[in-house]
C-alpha cells in the first residue's frame, strides 16, 4: 500500500510539473511570436526610413552638382530661376509656409530616425533576451527529460518492489491457509477425542460467547481439560493394576497406556532369583588350616587357580602340597 501511494503521488507530481511545463513554453512562445512581429515591423519601417534617406541624399547630391556647376555664374536670374520654381511648389504663394513645412518635416524625419534608432537597440535586446528565453527553454526540456528518466526508473523500481512484496504476500496467504487447514484438521480432532474420553465442558461453556465448538481462542482450555483428563484416567490406570497386583501372585503383565498403542511392545522385566547360599563346610578353608608352614604368593594363588577350577569341574579339591608342587614344576 505504502508503494502504491508513492507511486501515485510521483504520477501526480509528474502531472503538475508537466502542466506547469506547458504553460511556460506558451508564454515564452508568446513572446517569441510578439517580438517576431514587432522585429517584421521594425524591418518595414527602417526600409522606408532608407529610402527616404536615399531619396534625399540623391536630391542634396543632385543639387550639389547643380551648384557647383552654376557657382560661378550664379546671378540674379538663376536666383529668379529658382524662386520662381519654389513659388510653383507653394499653392499659395507663401514660401515662409514652406520653410516651416520643410523644417517640420526635417524634425519629424529626425525623430523618425532617433525612434529608429531606439526600436535597433531594442531589437537588439530583444534578440538578447530571445536567446536567453530559447536557451531557458533547451535546458527546461533537457531538466524534464532526465526527471522524465528519473521517475521511470523510480517507478520500475517500485513496480519491481510492488512485485516481489505481491509474491511474499501470496506465498504467506497459501501457508495461512494450509495452516488453518491444519488446525481446523486439529479442532476437528480435539472436539472428537473430548467427547470420546467424556470431558466436562461446563467450565468453558460458562464463558460468554461459547457454542461447545473449538475455537482458536479456546482451544488451549480445551487441552488443558483433555490433559487433565488424560492425567485422571492414567491415574485410575495404575490404581487398577495395583489391585489386580495385590490379587494375582504370578508377575504383572506389563502397564498398557490406552493413549499409547506401542506400549505392548515394551520387553516384560525378567523376576528377580535369589539363591540362598548352602551351609555345609568348606573343604578348601579346613586345608589351609592344615597346613604347618605358611604359603607364600604364588603357593596361594596356584591353591586359589586350582579350587576355582576343582569347583567347575566338580571334582576334589586340590591340597595345599600338591599346588606348591605344581608351581615348582618347570614350564614346558
């Protein structure tokens, strides 16, 4: 669960940023755009701002030939000329109109070229800022892609985790479940040898919330009353075999458990014999009284060898010469 939030709150994230995205790259389209217009516009202007500009520079120039060509020979009627022709260009006559016509259009010429010049400054900005804005937006993209890369890789790791923890908690359910299989197995066989051995349930049935049935939560007091049970009748067991002890001289059979079928192959124990010694006289003590002179070591212990072995054949047992002979005789 803890996984699949997580998951779910990087998705959301990812959302966010992405729509936060988007609306960045439409503003800095936007401007892009405007100042596309506004450049387009400023090229328009300064080509006719040029124009203009050429138009007059031929004019001054062509006027500047004239001059020379007539500087020498300037006089009075070429001035003439020459009012006559500006009295042509006046409607009604009035050259001070003129000049101050002429002098206005210079200052509105003037002031188009300074703005002119202003909007190339500008543009020069704006192309500045342009690249930055495009530079921004390389870097933004550069900065989703690898957060793009990077919430893969978080997801598949938590995909893969979301995986492994789906398998453990299969596997734990499949032994859950043969577990419970194994204990209802078990309460079956409790609630059916306690009514076999005819348990008192009143103690447990007196609790609230009992049905008679074995329960997870009842079932150690269900053991305990089949243990003591158990221990009752174990009890009842030997005090039987005890009177039937006391009845019967012959050995005991051996203690049946009736909860333990392989009782009856345990060996019987064998009964004890006692042989009572025999009193009568002992022939090998009377020869050692006998004797005049003390034995030494190996005349007692030959004595000893040969009454040991007298008793097993069953013959006369030897006297205290003959087994000082014995040990005299040389070893073939």
């Amino acid at each position: 669960m803890q996984a699949m939030a997580r998951m779910a709150a990087m998705k959301d994230r990812q959302q966010k940023d992405i729509s936060e995205y988007n609306l960045e790259i439409r503003e800095l389209e936007r401007l892009y755009d405007l100042e596309a217009k506004l450049k387009s516009f400023l090229h328009v202007k300064l080509k006719d701002r040029m124009e203009l500009e050429e138009d007059a520079k031929k004019k001054e120039a062509l006027k500047t030939k004239r001059q020379r060509k007539n500087s020498k020979g300037e006089s009075f009627e070429s001035y003439q000329v020459a009012h006559l022709r500006l009295m042509k260009l006046v409607e009604d006559g009035n050259l001070s109109q003129l000049i101050e016509d002429f002098l206005a259009k210079e200052e509105k010429n003037f002031a188009r070229f300074t703005y002119i010049m202003e909007l190339n400054n500008d543009m020069e900005m704006m192309n500045k800022k342009t690249q930055g804005i495009q530079d921004e937006i390389t870097h933004l993209r550069s900065q989703q892609q690898s957060s793009h890369d990077d919430s893969r890789s978080v997801l598949k790791e938590l995909e893969e985790k979301l995986r492994k923890t789906t398998e453990e908690a299969n596997m734990y359910e499949d032994k859950n479940r043969e577990l419970r299989k194994t204990l209802e197995h078990l309460k079956t066989l409790v609630e059916n040898l306690f009514k076999k051995i005819n348990c008192d349930a009143s103690k447990i049935l007196v609790q609230l919330g009992e049905t008679g049935k074995v329960t997870d939560s009842n079932l150690s007091q269900y053991f305990s009353l089949i243990e003591k049970k158990t221990n009752d009748l174990l009890l009842l067991e030997a005090y039987m075999r005890m009177q039937e002890m006391d009845m019967d001289t012959e050995p005991p059979p051996p203690f049946l458990n009736p909860f333990w079928g392989g009782s009856a192959l345990v060996k019987l124990p064998e009964p004890l014999r006692v042989t009572p010694p025999l009193l009568r006289t002992d022939p090998f003590s009377d020869k050692i009284e006998d004797m005049e002179q003390p034995l030494d070591h190996g005349s007692l212990r030959q004595l000893v060898l040969d009454n040991y072995a007298q008793k097993e054949v069953g013959g006369p047992t030897a006297s205290p010469s003959e087994a000082r002979g014995r040990r005299d005789q040389p070893k073939e």
